[in-house]
C-alpha cells in the first residue's frame, strides 16, 4: 500500500514541531500535554495534523523519516 499523499504547501506549524520532539522522546500524549499545559485532546490533534501533513499513516512514520533525514 501506498502512502496517503501529503497536504502539499502546508509546513507543521512551531507547537507541532514541539509535540514532534516530544513524540521523538519517547514520551505519552498526557506527558506532552501536562508539560505543555494543553489538553491531550489537543495533543492528538496536533498529532492528526503531522500525519496528515507528511502524508505517513503514523506518527512513528513522522519520527523514523526525521531521523532518516538527519543522517
């Protein structure tokens, strides 16, 4: 199966480049959301947005292509 094709044109905005580096970090949904003082509702959203945005069906797509790039 192929991937969902990205939303062309939109760029992850700065909180979800943060939540990304959190993911990255191992850490949980209501982790992230407690240390950014957000819902974890809104942290799922954020999450939804980077999948959707990078065209992955996962956010551990999103965090293996970051560390891909960055070799």
């Amino acid at each position: 199966m192929s991937a969902i094709p990205p939303v062309y044109g939109q760029r992850l905005t700065n909180r979800e480049k943060e939540i990304m580096q959190y993911i990255a970090k191992g850490w949980r949904t209501a982790q992230i959301a407690t240390e950014l003082g957000i819902s974890a509702y809104t942290v799922f959203n954020h999450r939804k947005n980077v999948i959707k945005k990078k065209g992955v069906r996962s956010v551990r797509e999103v965090v293996i292509q970051s560390k891909l790039s960055k070799n």
